[in-house]
C-alpha cells in the first residue's frame, strides 16, 4: 500500500502518521489489555468528583464531614480573576489559544530537558485529565506499566486523548471550574476553596493578585512551597508566579511591586477546627446510615451528601459541659479512695495480681512480640517496660509524659468514662449523644456498642409487668426476706436477695412505693409472682434488644444492656405505650440539596396509654416517695425554680459498684446515663460514692439544669402529662409519714426529714 508512494520522504512520514493512528486507537481501545482504562466521552460528561459529605445537627450548624479528599466545589464565577490570570501565566499561557494539547510547548520543553533546563510541557487541560480521571493511577494502567520508557509514552498520550476529549465537551471556563475543584493544595486540601479558606480565610473570589501567586506557585511542589511548611521558599516561588503575570501582562508594574514587598500574610483561623475531627456522634451517623448506604449505593466519603440529623447543637452542648463538669470530680473522688493502691480487685476486694500481664496479652502487639521473642516472657516484658515519650489524656487537657506500656495500661484503666443519650420520645429524635469522655483516646462509643449491667435501672420491667397484668401502683408487699427456687441449665437454684445494707425493714409497701424507694426483696417477690421470663417479655416488647437470661435475679439488672437500648425503652411510657425506632437521621441531600432520603418516626404500640401513663406515675415516686432514690435531684435547685415541675427517674447500681446508672424522664424527654471503668474489676469501693445516685445521677441534674436555664432550648418546666385515657386501677395511695427511715437500699438516697411526708392527693388524673 505504502509504495505507491514514490517519494520516500513522504512514505515514510505517511507510515509514520499511520502507525501513529494505529498507536492511538490500541490506546484507547486498550487492545488486548496492554494500554489500561480511558476515560471515554460518557466518562467526561460525568465526572465523578470526591467530595466530602457533611453532617449537620438539627438546628443547621456543621457537626462532622466525611471525605477522603476535602474539596468543596465552586461555580466559575466564584473565581478571582487574579486566580485565574496567575495559573494561566504559570502553568499554561497558551491556554486560550490551544484545543487541550499545546505542541509548541511541549516540543520546546523537550529541547529545554534535552538542554538540561527541565520544564512541564502540560497544558492545564492536561493536568485536568490527570487529575480528575487519574490516567496514571494503577486502575488506567495495563500491561505496559512494566516497560519503563514506554510507560511513559502511553501515559502521555493518553493524557493528549483525555485532553482532547475534554475541550471537545467543555468551554475554556468550564474546565478552568473543573481544574479549580480538583487539584490539590497540600495539607488534605483539594479544591480551590479549601485552599483560600484554609491559607488565607477568605473566599476564592476574595484573594488578591499576592494571596493568588501563593496558592498557584503550590502545584509545582505543594509540600516544598508550602506557606505553613517553607515559608521561604513559598515566598521565593511566590514571587515568581508574580513575575510571570507582569511578564504576560496580567499584572501592570506598579501592582506587580507593591505584590512582591508583601509578606505572605497567612491567616490560619479558619483551619479546619469545625466537625473536621473523628468523633462519637461522626461514628454513630456513619453506623445508623450503614444500610441505606449500601442498599441506594452512595458513599459517604466521595459523593457529597448532606447529612441532616436529630442532635440538639445546644442540648449536645449542655450534655457535654456536664459531663465534663461532673466525670472530672468522679474522677479526683475515685483517685482519692485508691491513692496508693491498686483499684483493680475481686467480688471479695482482693487486688488481681495478673491483671497488668492479662491486659498485655489482650493487646495486638502481644502476639508479633511472644513470636517475635519465641515465647521468651522476660523479654516481653522488657520491652512492655521500656519508657517512651507520649501524650496522655488529663482533665486538664492534653499531657506530654514519659510511659512505659506498663504505665500506660495501669493509668488508663483507672480511668472512669461514661454514656450519654437523650430522646424526644413523642418523635423519636435523638438529641443529646456522649459517647464517652474523650474519642481521640476512647474510641469504644458507650451509647450503642458498650453493654453493662443496669442494676436497678432494669426493675420498672417488673413493675410494668405487674401494673400491665392486674397489679395496681397501690397494691403492697412486705420488705422481708425471700427465698425464691428456680432451674436454671438443669440446675435447682436458690436466690435469696439481700437489700443493700443487708437489712429488711418488714414494712408493708405499696409498689410505687417499693418502685421509688428501689427495695431489691419486693423486686424480687414480684418477679416471682409475674414469672421473670414474663418480665423478660416485656423488656423485650419496650425496646431492649439484647438476650435477657431469664433467672430471678433479671429484675434487678443482673443483664447487661447499653444506655442506647434503655433510653429507647423508657420511651415507650412517655410516648403513650408506644415503642420507638429512633431517629439519628431525618434527611439526606446531594451536594445540590436535591432530597435523596427522608427518615420518619416508626412506632410499635406495645402497651396500653393507660399502663404507660400508671409507669410514669410510678417513676415520680423516685422524687415523691419516702426514701425515692431520685431525691439527689433536690439538690439542684434551677430544677425546681417553677414549683409544677416534675422529674420522674431511676438510679441503678450494679454489684460492687462496677457500674453506675441515672434514667431521668421529664415531660419532653428521656435521657440515660451511665458511669463506670471500661474495665468491670476497676469500681469504687462503697455506697457513699459509687452508687448511680453519686455517680450517673449528678450528670443529668447538671444537664438538666442548664436546659431549664436556657430559654432558647425550646424546652420547659412542667408537670408530666395528664391521663391520655381514663384510669380504671387506684393508684393515688398515699405513704406514711416517716420521721427516719432505717431500711435504706441499693441505689436509695435517705430521704431529709423534710421531705419524708406524708404525699398530698395527686391532682393530675383520675380515678
């Protein structure tokens, strides 16, 4: 075919072009597998951008992003002409009289290499193509990856083909708003936005002609003119990018000298200090979105998503400050009581000796070391006491010290943390969530991942089981002791539960009575007369999702559950006997605020209003009841600032102080806390300071407090709800006057003389 031709030069630039041709085509055809993905038209018409997602609390403020790469995109005429002009004269003055490749360019930065003046030849469509369709990425590649030189070449043609490509769907503007979004800027910033904001705290149409030649005179190298990094050398190149838009006319003379005297004036204020960071409630969205993320087939870090939660920026606030308050006393308390000594001990309070070597063990690195070492425990345990320096977690922020792991372990395990949930139950909506005291140092979210025994907390099952099957608030028990005999894996058992001091006072008590005062002997007799795997039941029915082992001892909280689980089952009383999914999420947008998802309430009716409202009822006996374990509650006066305020609650304390508990119910909402060690054998030592009452209880009083205190939290003093239905069953029993009370129990606080009298006639329902 070829020799026809007759003139050999032109045969052989027409063999030349052909093959060329051909080279092109096995390109982007990727013929047999050897030249890897192009990015065909389809793929350019729709880029897929990465972009962070958002998460944002109720009332609209930025709680956390999601992104792998932290870009948020702009329209071209958010553009600053002095960006513009100084990447054009930087990066590819050609630009606007160019179709994507610039073979002038590129043909004199091959003789300027060749000359040992090496110099980029690619145009900014070039550099598009690189980075918004990563044609040098492992994905684009084939086979040839592995021929060094020819490599190279495919690269670069593939790229002239995606440039190509690119002008021929895009306008010059078009792609100068697509490079902008993409390329990045150093210090995870990707996006010209990011850059302006996080350099210099100004928009991009905001930055002058000095704040723009920074920022463009990054690509070269963005770590090595750096502004934060390399500040010299970020003025160096800055005041070449300068020099270039004087050369080209973009800059006249007088702008251009007073740009270079500037320094490079950085502003850091706007650095990433706002719901950038990993935290409790970033991994709880991320957990409740899980499924809907992988059924409509988004991903949370690359596609944009707005992220509208149930949070409460001022209740998170306030929930926050209080157990910060609060965990840092329970903390200087609990150091106090083991100065010197070691906390962690047995039901007997004996010290477990092993207890450091078995926390080694547990620890990743322990295997690669016993390997490493072939078993050799001496030098396992030299390296364990090796001192290195470290940061530490104080409640006086942050600590630099020097810890071997020994220490470290031993430091950490002393260390109280807590959960922390708050729900609007009528619609579902979580509004408070404290994972625990600090994410950066404890990852475990102790709202819906730890589970802990309830203690008390755990009764009302019982009671409602009671209440639900034929039992009024009003119908009395002795406090004496009980035996009660069950089977158990085949087993004959016998439980005979003692009250906390290990006194009965035989008095004959009325159930809301028994309730209030948390009386463990008639918990116990009544689990024996409705059937603990009835209780069990109606845990279950409420919202507990845990298994629940169905013994005697279920009612008194010998299961361990999560505050997430609790919350939610205390809801049902306040939501009229209707059980709750609750909300985390109530809308999802793309990064255009179209709607993608919107989340509703979804109820379970599980008991009857009547039954529900008895159960409220019963829990205002903690306040009202003589002994009412809640009464720690009078001491925060802002509580009772408006005398028709109730509070009804429930504290918990599971054996030997390992775990502390406060469930507190007002007329809006329902809230859970827990307080205790991550590890079960490190607790405190007596009733006095680490029963619920102490512990737990403190943190929502607190809360509480400033919620009432603040006007603009949307939520009041008030009484709890009048009967939704008529009340068939007595439940307006009054208790005797008591001048002392000698039977105090697990998670009771001894009612003040003033405040054991006799109750007046309850003037919210009916009979």
């Amino acid at each position: 075919m070829f020799k026809r031709i007759r003139n050999p030069i032109l045969r052989y630039l027409v063999i030349f072009i052909y093959f060329v041709i051909i080279f092109f085509c096995s390109i982007e055809l990727n013929l047999f597998g050897l030249f890897g993905y192009s990015p065909d038209t389809k793929d350019i018409k729709n880029p897929i951008l990465s972009v962070s997602s958002e998460v944002f609390t109720a009332d609209g403020k930025l709680l956390a992003r999601f992104y792998k790469e932290n870009r948020s995109p702009i329209e071209y005429s958010n553009l600053s002409p002095n960006l513009i002009n100084a990447l054009v004269a930087t990066e590819d003055v050609r630009f606007f009289k160019h179709h994507g490749v610039d073979y002038y360019s590129f043909f004199t930065s091959v003789l300027s290499t060749a000359k040992g003046d090496k110099r980029g030849g690619s145009t900014i469509t070039q550099q598009l193509a690189k980075n918004l369709f990563q044609t040098r990425k492992r994905k684009a590649q084939g086979f040839i990856r592995h021929i060094p030189i020819v490599r190279t070449v495919v690269y670069k043609f593939k790229e002239w083909l995606t440039a190509f490509k690119i002008e021929h769907i895009y306008n010059k503007q078009q792609i100068l708003t697509l490079y902008f979004n993409t390329v990045p800027f150093g210090n995870n910033s990707f996006g010209i936005k990011t850059a302006t904001l996080k350099y210099f705290n100004k928009n991009p149409d905001e930055v002058t002609a000095a704040e723009a030649a920074t920022l463009i005179g990054m690509l070269k190298a963005t770590s090595t003119y750096n502004p934060i990094r390399n500040p010299e050398k970020s003025l160096e190149r800055r005041n070449v990018v300068l020099g270039q838009m004087q050369k080209y006319g973009y800059l006249k003379k007088p702008e251009y000298d007073a740009s270079i005297r500037q320094p490079i004036g950085l502003d850091l204020s706007h650095v990433e200090d706002e719901g950038q960071g990993d935290s409790y409630l970033r991994r709880a969205v991320e957990k409740w979105l899980d499924k809907w993320l992988t059924k409509n087939d988004y991903d949370l870090y690359e596609d944009g998503l707005k992220i509208y939660t149930t949070i409460d920026s001022r209740l998170q606030q306030y929930a926050e400050e209080a157990v910060a308050e609060k965990m840092k006393m329970l903390q200087k308390r609990f150091n106090n009581i083991w100065r010197g000594k070691n906390p962690w001990r047995d039901s007997k309070g004996n010290e477990i000796v092993d207890f450091v070597l078995k926390a080694e063990q547990r620890l990743p690195i322990y295997d690669l070391l016993d390997k490493k070492y072939k078993g050799d425990t001496v030098k396992i345990q030299d390296y364990f006491n090796v001192p290195k320096r470290m940061k530490v977690f104080t409640w006086n922020g942050e600590k630099d010290t020097t810890f071997s792991s020994v220490d470290s372990i031993k430091y950490y395990a002393k260390m109280l943390n807590t959960g922390m949930m708050t729900i609007e139950p009528t619609t579902g909506k979580i509004k408070v969530w404290v994972g625990g005291i600090d994410h950066k140092y404890f990852k475990y979210d102790h709202v819906n991942q730890a589970k802990r025994q309830a203690g008390s907390t755990f009764k009302p099952f019982a009671y409602l089981t009671a209440i639900d099957n034929g039992y009024t608030p009003c119908d009395k028990f002795t406090d004496k002791p009980v035996s009660i005999t069950y089977n158990e894996d085949g087993k004959q058992e016998v439980w005979s539960p003692n009250n906390a001091d290990f006194n009965f006072s035989y008095r004959e008590m009325s159930l809301r009575w028994a309730m209030g005062k948390s009386v463990n002997s008639i918990t116990a007799q009544l689990t024996e007369k409705v059937g603990w795997d009835k209780v069990v039941e109606y845990a279950h029915k409420c919202g507990i999702e845990s298994p629940l082992k169905p013994v005697p001892s279920v009612s008194l909280g010998s299961n361990d559950v999560s505050v997430y689980e609790m919350v939610r089952a205390y809801s049902t009383f306040l939501n009229k006997g209707e059980k709750i999914e609750p909300l985390l999420v109530t809308k999802i947008t793309d990064h255009n605020d179209a709607v993608l998802a919107e989340f509703e309430l979804k109820t379970t009716k599980v008991l009857s209003e009547e039954t529900a409202w008895l159960m409220l009822y019963m829990f205002r006996g903690g306040m009202e009841e003589p002994g009412g374990t809640s009464q720690a509650l009078w001491e925060y006066p802002i509580l009772w600032k408006k005398a028709s305020n109730q509070i009804g609650g429930k504290t918990g304390t599971s054996s030997d102080y390992v775990d502390g508990w406060y469930m507190g119910i007002t007329k809006d909402l329902v809230t859970g806390v827990w307080v205790g060690a991550d590890d079960r054998s490190v607790h405190f030592n007596t009733s006095a300071s680490g029963e619920g009452s102490h512990t737990a209880l403190p943190i929502f009083g607190t809360f509480m407090e400033k919620v009432y205190a603040d006007p603009k939290s949307g939520y009041t003093y008030g009484p709890f709800p009048k009967p939704w239905v008529k009340i068939t069953k007595p439940y307006m029993c009054e208790s005797p006057r008591i001048s002392r009370d000698t039977s105090s129990v697990s998670d009771s606080l001894s009612a003040p003389s003033d405040s054991a009298l006799t109750l007046p006639p309850d003037t919210t329902g009916q009979q």
